[in-house]
C-alpha cells in the first residue's frame, strides 16, 4: 500500500507540474512556471536516479525555472 501512495504521489505532482507549465506558457505566467518547477523537482530527482535516459530528467524544473526567470523580465 505503501508502494502505491508514493506513486500516486509522483504522478499527481507530474502531472500538476505539466499542467502548471502549460498554464504558465498560456498566461505567461512566472509564477505559474516557478511553481511547476517545484512541483516537478522531487519526481525529477527520483528518476534522475535511475540509468540510462532518465538523468534527462533533472532538466525538466530547471526549464520551468529558466521560463519563470525569463516571464519575469
């Protein structure tokens, strides 16, 4: 059960990240995209984790927080 809250966990903040993101690049809101970048931060990190493709990962809050510091200007 344990196992299970934790994925539901990750999934509901990636998902709440991409749906801040792309309310973000709608609105052109910063804070829209600041906020996506720390909720897509821990699921980045986990599979970041992982071997092979997944260390792209890692990439994906430092975009939301490039477009939040790009919005802000």
């Amino acid at each position: 059960m344990d196992f299970l809250l934790v994925g539901i966990g990750l999934w509901g903040l990636l998902i709440l990240g991409g749906l801040l993101f792309l309310f973000g690049l709608w609105k052109k809101s910063w804070l829209a995209h600041f906020f996506s970048g720390l909720a897509l931060l821990v699921p980045a990190i986990i599979l970041a984790t992982q071997k092979g493709i997944f260390i792209l990962f890692i990439l994906l809050p430092f975009i939301a927080f490039g477009f939040a510091v790009s919005a802000k200007r």
